[in-house]
C-alpha cells in the first residue's frame, strides 16, 4: 500500500469519503482525536461531526460546542447519558472511532518484571482499554443505521498482538489490548450477521508524537514518530479502504494485517 506524504490523505475515489454522509463520533479528546476531527472535517465535509471527551474539551475545535459531549468509558451512566443525547439529536452514525486509551497516570505505570503488578492496574487498564470500547458499541448499537454501510474503528496497539510479543513487560497495557481485540472480533462476527453493512476495524496508528507516548519515545526514530496529523489521515486511509468483508480485522496504520 504506498502511502501519500506525511498528512495529507490519500486520493479519494467514487467511494471515499468525501462522499459520506450521515454522522461520524469521535472518542477520546487527544492528540490523535482532534486530529481525526481536523482530518473529517476536510476530507468528509458531508459528515456531522461529534465528539467525546472525558475532561473539557479543548478550545479550538473544528466541533461546535454543542455537539462536543462529555463521556467516561467507565462509566455506565455516563455512556448511557451520552447515547440518549445522540439519539434525542436523531444521530445517524455511518462512523464511530474510538481513540480513547490509557497506559499510564501518576503512579500508574508500564510494568518492566512481575513484581510490579498491582491488581487495582490491571482493572484501571483493562476498564478503559477493553471493556470501554466494547460497551461504548453496545450503548451505540441502536444508532447504527441498518441499510447502509457502517465503520466501527478503535484503537488497539501492535504490543497488544500476542504472536507478536517478543520482549514481554507492560502486563496490564498488552492484556488489555489483546482483550479489546478479542471482544470486537466477537462484535464484529455478531454484527457480521445482524448488521451485514457494518465493518469492525481494530487499528494501530503506529508511535504518535501524544501525551500518551511522550515518556517511551526516546529511541524512536525520527521517520518513525509520526505527527498526529498524520497519524489521522494514515488511519482515514485505512478506514476508508474496509468494507462489510474485511470486518473484524486488526490493521497497522499502513494497511498491513498485523497477528493477533
């Protein structure tokens, strides 16, 4: 897959998105989130834009205020609050991605050996990076539109990968991940048969220049520490490229399948 230069998207055909239309959600208020909202907001001008965040949302945005929602994947009155205003704002969701994340806050840390887990992490971990993005598509369910083509995407990790793995450590960040991938596999298998139209897609963005990266990118080489805009356009590239038959699948930001 040749990829077009550092943010800009690739060339859209009849089917890109520049001709969606309908609603698109985006999660999480990070570098890769806001990103993805500027990157939608030039290559998919027919989509509504909305978005989620667990603090305030950052001033700046290309979404209004009023469609920018507070949402803490933890939570379930909070996903519950946050479907019932989409679905008073009769939302009709053609795309829902889901960048929200967590590996590390305060004394929360990546664990290097055994000794160092700690139960109350492994929950912390695995609330918001497996059951958040699955419960967040259970919540979103209802919105989803039958006749028409859907894309769930949300943000897994290559260290996630269990054939993959060759160093071990981060416990809790690679379990977590690894059990996100299970959960949308089984969506997206069920969805397979209830939503036929609809593609579940688990992507890696690949090392972003973000808060979440900042203390473990020392030895990441340049050409290798992508911008979160390009991040989101190379991510928009590969959403754009799935459909209803490649559902359930977990992509590399430059298309490739990476092994569970």
């Amino acid at each position: 897959m040749s990829m077009p230069a550092p943010g800009a998207g690739a060339p859209e055909g009849a089917h890109g998105l520049a001709h969606w239309q309908g609603d698109a959600l985006v999660v999480g208020g990070g570098g890769i989130g806001l990103a993805l909202l500027q990157a939608l907001a030039q290559r998919a001008p027919a989509l509504r834009l909305w978005a989620t965040s667990r603090r305030p949302w950052p001033t700046g945005s290309v979404v209004p205020p009023e469609r920018a929602l507070g949402l803490d994947l933890t939570d379930d009155s909070s996903l519950e609050a946050c479907a019932r205003r989409l679905r008073d704002e009769e939302v009709h969701l053609r795309l829902v991605i889901n960048t929200a994340g967590l590996l590390h806050a305060g004394d929360l840390q990546p664990e290097k050996r055994l000794q160092q887990l700690r139960r109350n992490s492994l929950q912390r971990l695995f609330s918001v990076n497996a059951y958040g993005p699955v419960l967040l598509a259970k919540a979103l369910e209802p919105l989803l539109p039958r006749q028409e083509p859907v894309h769930f995407a949300s943000l897994s990790a290559r260290v996630g990968s269990i054939g993959d793995n060759q160093l071990g450590g981060w416990y809790g960040y690679r379990a977590a991940k690894a059990a996100q991938n299970q959960l949308l596999r089984c969506l997206a298998l069920e969805w397979e048969r209830r939503l036929p139209l609809a593609c579940v897609s688990l992507l890696h963005p690949g090392t972003t220049a973000t808060a979440l990266s900042q203390p473990f990118r020392r030895s990441v080489p340049a050409e290798r520490l992508f911008t979160p805009e390009r991040a989101a356009n190379q991510l928009l590239d590969v959403i754009a490229a799935q459909e209803p038959a490649h559902t359930g699948r977990f992509l590399a930001w430059d298309g490739t399948t990476i092994p569970w």
